[in-house]
C-alpha cells in the first residue's frame, strides 16, 4: 500500500489498471516459476494481515511479530513499517514457503493476494477520501502473465476473497496518511505513546490486555456491547484500536469511544 499523488502517478511502473481494464494471468503448480515470486521480499504486512496470520498460526500477536515480522523505521517517517522477517537460508524464501505452496494460503497477506496486481493509496482532497489505485506489474520471470485467462481488477479481487483485505487496507491507509506530520513532539516516535499506537494497531492481544487490564475503561467511555464484542472478537477490536488511535494520539472525536471528563 503506497501513498501516491496525483501528479506522479504517471510515472509509476506497470500499467495503471482501472475498473473495466483487463489482464491476463494464473498461477499454477504446472508453470515453470511457480513458487519463484516467494524469495527475498520486501513483503509490507498491514495490521489485518498480521491479524489473520496469527489467527492462521494460532499464535498470540506479539508472538507472531516476535518470530515473523521486522519492524523497521525509515527516515523522516513517523510510524513503523512492518515486514515479513524472510527465512535465514540461502535464497531468503518467504518463511511460509512449503513444498507444495503457500502454508497459510487462506490467510495469505493483502499483497500476496493481488499479485500480480500493486495497489495504492490517492488521496482525493476533493471528497477527502482514500482511493485505491492498481496497476499491472508482474516480474519479467513470472510467466503466469502468458496464461490465457483474463480478468478485472474487481473480479480478481473476488477470486482471490480479497475484499475484506482491501477494505480494511484502506482503512488502516487513512490512519497512516495521519502519521505524514509528526504528532510525537519531544518524545519521537520511539517514546511511549509512539508504542502504544503500534500496539493497537499490530499488537491487538496486547492491546486487548490493556484495555481490559488497565484504567483504560475508567479514562474512556464504551458502550456496552462494543466492549463485550472487542474481549472476543479479533476484528471488532482491530477496528476498535483503529478509532481508538485517533482519539489518544490526534484528539479526533469518534462515535465509539468517548473521554470521560
């Protein structure tokens, strides 16, 4: 998921795909590079996809980002970027890489999903909303872009069952977008308030202790049943945290979370 603008989008690699657009691709295990796209990435992971592969690997989050994940701060950036730690062999493979494919296929990360398909962020000022952007860039070696079969950008999406995927892709998009500005102030992004947003949006097991553990419900008003559903419910809570965020680091008003005066 990358931020564009709008003045750079024609400068991109690949080929912008738009909604009635085709292409063509499949991937199989009769193609000669299959499995090959699985080495030495730079594979970001987003706050559902950790979701959905600790969930995957019945572990508990931090778990999961202590064995899986490297998190990484870039210049100028203002919040983490999270990627998946590849194997410590020879060829990088991707740490989920069996013989036969994908060992989590069904909880697959958005951008396993998609390829070869990229999607992006445009910020469209004028209805102050994220839009997804997609272009067509699969590796000179894939030869699943030779395959006959055709498709849109929609009914690839269906195929792959990424739609929950890119709604909630967009969804974390907006609260990154936030992070362009500095909110950290003298503490930076490593300070303690730094680490509690990351642990709300990525580290939700964690998260969910905090809230219920802590002088959280004393500081903050909940209804009822939203706080019954996030001591279960992994995506009720992943979206709670989103909220959540806003409120604690920007001071954003939102329906479900209220500070008690």
């Amino acid at each position: 998921m990358k931020p564009i603008e709008i003045e750079e989008i024609d400068k991109l690699p690949g080929i912008r795909i738009k909604e009635n657009d085709t292409f063509c691709f499949r991937c199989h295990p009769e193609v000669e590079c299959f499995n090959r796209c699985c080495r030495n990435l730079n594979l970001f992971l987003y706050p559902y996809d950790v979701l959905r592969l600790k969930q995957s690997l019945e572990m508990t989050s931090d778990a999961f980002l202590d064995k899986y994940v490297d998190i990484v701060m870039r210049p100028a950036n203002h919040f983490p970027d999270v990627l998946l730690r590849m194997a410590d062999n020879s060829e990088k493979t991707c740490p989920f890489l069996a013989e036969a494919g994908c060992a989590v296929y069904h909880h697959r990360p958005d951008t396993c999903r998609t390829f070869p398909i990229e999607q992006g962020i445009m910020y469209d000022a004028s209805r102050k909303k994220d839009l997804p952007v997609f272009f067509y860039r699969p590796p000179d070696f894939c030869l699943g872009q030779h395959e006959p079969e055709e498709w849109t950008v929609p009914d690839w999406i269906e195929d792959q069952e990424a739609e929950q995927y890119h709604t909630m892709t967009i969804r974390w998009s907006e609260i990154k977008r936030l992070f362009q500005n500095d909110p950290w102030g003298f503490e930076g992004p490593a300070g303690p308030k730094a680490k509690m947003a990351f642990m709300a949006t990525y580290n939700i097991d964690q998260f969910r202790g905090f809230v219920f553990q802590s002088s959280f419900l004393k500081r903050y008003q909940i209804k009822s049943t939203l706080r019954q559903k996030i001591k279960t419910d992994d995506m009720t809570l992943l979206k709670f945290g989103f909220e959540w965020v806003k409120v604690f680091v920007w001071g954003i008003k939102c329906k479900s979370i209220k500070v008690r005066s």
